[in-house]
C-alpha cells in the first residue's frame, strides 16, 4: 500500500488532505510540524510527502533540503502544498528539492492526480533502472520574456531544418496558448488543437489521444497546434501538459517547443523536459533586460548553464546595441546571430511558407540550416548518414567550402 506523509501544523488542512484522498487506498501519516515531520520520514520511509511552509521548528524548505541531502530520500516524490503563491515561493520550493508545488486552497482531485502522477514517474524510473534504457526526444525550446522578436519564425524553421537533416520523426509543439502562430507559419488549418484533449486528465493521457492532435505538414514534419482562442487555452492543465510531453518524448527524435513569453506552470513544465534552452533576443534594451531577467530565472531553477544558448536577431536595421556589449552584459556567447531579414521572414509568416523548406538557397535560410546541425544530437552529429538528405549534403558542402 502506498504510504503518504503529510506535514503541517494546521489541523484543518491535514483532515482536508486525508479527505481528499478518502478512497485511493493509501496509508496516511501525519506530523504537525517541521522537525516532528523529518523523524517520521526517517522512521516510515513513506512513498510520498506532502510538506507545508511555514511550520513551528523547521520550514518546508528546509525540512525538504534535509531530506534531499540523504541518499534514501534522494527520489521520493515531495509536494510542497502552501498558501504562498508566487513565482518566487514556486521556485524556492524547486530550489530545495521539491517534485511539485501545490497552492492553498486546493482541490482534492487536483492533489490526488498530482500524487498519482508522481508515483507514476516513481515506478518509470525503476523500469528503466531495470531495463534497457530507451532513448527519447531531444526536446528544444525556444523561448523570450518578450514577444516579437521572432521566437516562432525560429521554432518553425529549426523543427523543420531538424526533420529534413535526418529524416527522422520530429514534432513541433505550439505551447504559446493565448496567440499561438505555428499552424499560420506552416500554412495549415486549424483543425485540431490541444483544447480538444483538455478534458482528459493527465492518467488518462495516451499516444491513441494525442495522435487525435497532431497534424502532418507537406515537409515530413509533425506539429500541435495551439488553441484558436484564449478562453480554450485556459481549461488546459499544466499537469496534462507535462504528461504529454512526457509521452511525446517518447515517440520522436526531436521535440522543438515554442514556449509563451513568461514562467508560469506550462512554460516551467516544458523547460523543466528540455534538452536545450534557446534564448531569443534582440540588439534592444527592452530586450537584454528581459533576457538577464530569464537568465537570472534559469539559474534559480538549475539549469544547467551548458543547455542555454542566445540567438540573437536583429529585428531592426540600425543602432542596435552591439553583439559584444550584449553578450559581456548577459554573461553568454550567442550561438547564432540572425541578420535583419524583413522581406523574407514577412513574406514566410503571411504566406505560411517557411524558407528553410521553401527557400534553402537564401542565406538566411542555409544560417538556420546549419544551426539545425549544431543543434542535432551527438550521435547524428558524428557520422555521416547511411543516405544523406539534401539538407545533409548543402550543410556537408558549406562546410567544406568554408576549409578550402
């Protein structure tokens, strides 16, 4: 039987707890504060524990940091549940260690689907430990705190510069709820959207449901498309969205995010998955202090420095801010440098045709492509494909034009 330890010094919110999780057939403990709570962990070695904040003798940080810090405890699944509801609280509580981060007041099936979800991912992780690894997606995102600045118009072409590099099955993932433009830029009608599978829950989730969402486009690529209005976006939950990416992760060879311009819950389950982070800016002010700001957010979360790159892209003709004074005042290299393009990149978003298929020869275009490669994974990167893509062969050719 699963056995569930839930700290927290008020008592209402423990009968609430034990409530909501009436018929689940799980073993429930309690303590009513800090120190009392890291005893019983020690003692019951439960299978999940539920933690509040602000608790007499030692905090739910703390006692979470305590716990991470022994080997035993280094996989339990922990929950944070607290009436604290910042984005500031969200991330102490991953900074200490905590799987999840849950707000006061909550709902029962919220808080019971949450834990299923966590033991779920428990009992994977031993699967794999005992099995062959199977190997997943490499999911990259793309991703600003401020819009406009081309974060789509990249998405779409790198996902589709991936697909066309190694034939391989690549997904495209619109995740931008309130004012997504990937289906525009791929010229394809709305026909299925991630609202349509909003009324599953996350345990429910399968490759049968999420096949019903994703659209084939003319290129070989697959995308998901994002809701058509705001109102639809908002019955979508985190919890399924990070469920799916989980599934999707599973399916493809590469996953290409385009992420909203903010932290909240869908955003973090996204970059939470990836493999690579990719920091779009421009050579403006408004920019770089956005872009410090996601910089400063990354490390608070942890990630690791390796998996973040810039692109910079000049959206405008003259007097941006210099490249080197850019990349001195954000502390990273730009990885890729994208010269003001207007002609193409208007025509691509209004006509749906994006130049990484439709126009390979541009400059522009051959740029975004040899990102592509550099963005590949390792083991593509290293040798040389059994029958190499046209995309292959122009990247293989610029390369060696480039050493003569």
């Amino acid at each position: 039987m699963t056995h569930i330890l839930v700290i927290d010094d008020e008592l209402f919110f423990l009968t609430m707890i034990k409530r909501a999780l009436e018929g689940l057939k799980f073993q429930i403990s309690t303590a009513e504060n800090g120190k009392d709570g890291l005893a019983l962990a020690h003692t019951l070695k439960p299978d999940v524990i539920i933690t509040d904040v602000n608790m007499p003798d030692m905090n739910g940080y703390d006692l979470t940091r305590s716990l991470r810090r022994d080997p035993e405890f280094a996989h339990i699944p922990i929950i944070v549940l607290t009436a604290q509801s910042g984005l500031q609280d969200k991330l102490k509580s991953f900074e200490a260690g905590a799987d999840d981060h849950l707000t006061k007041p909550f709902e029962p099936e919220e808080l019971a689907a949450r834990i299923q979800g966590l033991l779920r991912r428990v009992d994977t992780v031993r699967l794999l430990a005992a099995g062959p690894v199977q190997e997943e997606a490499r999911m990259i995102v793309v991703h600003s705190l401020r819009g406009g600045i081309g974060n789509s118009s990249i998405a779409v072409n790198l996902a589709i510069g991936l697909n066309a590099l190694w034939g391989e099955p690549t997904l495209l993932v619109d995740l931008c709820m309130m004012a997504g433009q990937v289906a525009l830029m791929l010229n394809s009608p709305l026909k299925r959207t991630w609202a349509d599978i909003a009324r599953f829950d996350e345990q429910e989730l399968d490759d049968k449901i999420l096949d019903s969402i994703i659209t084939p486009h003319e290129s070989g690529l697959s995308f998901i498309a994002a809701p058509t209005l705001p109102a639809d976006a908002e019955t979508i939950k985190p919890e399924l969205m990070g469920a799916a990416l989980k599934l999707l992760k599973q399916r493809f060879s590469y996953v290409v995010a385009d992420l909203p311009h903010d932290f909240h819950e869908t955003t973090l389950q996204a970059l939470d998955a990836a493999d690579a982070i990719l920091l779009v800016a421009s050579p403006d002010m408004a920019s770089i202090r956005a872009s410090a700001a996601a910089i400063d957010t990354y490390k608070k979360l942890s990630y690791a420095p390796e998996e973040i790159k810039m692109i910079l892209n000049a959206t405008f003709p003259r007097l941006g801010i210099p490249r080197e004074r850019i990349e001195a005042a954000l502390g990273i290299t730009a990885s890729l440098v994208i010269p003001y393009t207007p002609d193409i990149f208007v025509e691509a978003i209004n006509l749906g045709l994006p130049p990484v298929y439709y126009k390979p020869r541009e400059a522009v275009s051959e740029m975004l492509e040899d990102f592509s490669f550099f963005m590949s994974k390792s083991e593509h990167k290293k040798s040389r494909p059994k029958e190499p893509s046209a995309a292959w062969q122009r990247i293989y050719k610029r390369y060696n034009d480039s050493r003569k």
